[in-house]
C-alpha cells in the first residue's frame, strides 16, 4: 500500500499542472519549429504550441529561420509556459517564456525578430505592434484571421 501511495505522490509531482482555465507546465525545452516547444521534465514530455504566434514551417519560406532563432533561444533552457486551457492538434497551448515567468516571452521575440507574424485570432492582437514589414513574405495562415 505504501508503495502504490508513494508512486502516486511521485506521479503528481512530475504531472505537468493542467486546468481547465490553464495552468502552466515547466520543463527543458526542445525546439521543434518556430512556434512549436517540446517540454521535459522528470521523463515526462509536453507539446506545447506557442499561443498567437504564426510560424512557418521548417520546409516553408523562414521556417529553417524561425526554428534556428528559437532554438539560440530556448534549446536546452528551461521553459514555463502559462497555458490558456486549449489544444491544437496534439498540443497544449501557451504563452512560453525562457526561465522564470517574467522572462523573455520566446513568441514576442520570435516576430519582433521579423520571423514570425502575429496570429490575431489567437493572440488578440497583442503581437502585432512587434510585427516588422519583412514579415509580410511569411505565409499566413488562414486560421489567424479573426472570424
């Protein structure tokens, strides 16, 4: 019994902290593209897409860029990500900063660096002050118009 008690308490303590209104995860990031960051912590890894930020794709136009500049950033750093309680695809979705909160936000950094674009529809706009002209080569996803 002792056993199955301590193995659950060990199970709570690695389990990224996940709410239905968001909550935050913790971890050593791995860098997968411009807006996607792999979590780990204690074996446990958590996907996380970077809330409001339109990156393209490793084989698109400034994807090798974008993923290049978030990794000089974030690979291998730990990561906090407050999450907004919703999904995409097989991934949670956050706001994800370098170190502590109040660290470097790695989604404001990745577009003021001109490699990705705001996504209003999910960042409600809050990037699109840091959006510089050369951005507008990237493509933009359809999903980022606001509906």
């Amino acid at each position: 019994m002792r056993l199955i008690a301590g193995l659950l308490v060990a199970a709570l303590a690695v389990t990224p902290v996940f709410a239905r209104g968001g909550g935050h995860v913790t971890g050593i990031a791995h860098v997968v593209d411009g807006d996607t960051l792999h979590l780990k912590r204690a074996g446990t890894i958590v996907k996380v897409r970077l809330q409001g930020v339109a990156a393209p794709e490793r084989d698109q136009r400034g994807g090798a860029e974008a993923t290049r500049f978030v990794e000089r950033l974030a690979q291998g750093r730990e990561v906090r990500c407050e999450l907004d309680g919703t999904r995409s695809k097989d991934r949670v979705v956050g706001t994800c900063f370098v170190g502590e909160a109040g660290g470097e936000d790695i989604g404001a950094a990745v577009i003021a660096a001109g490699l990705a674009r705001d996504c209003p529809r999910f960042s409600g706009g809050r990037y699109r002050a840091l959006e510089r002209p050369e951005a507008a080569r990237l493509a933009y996803p359809s999903y980022c118009v606001p509906r």
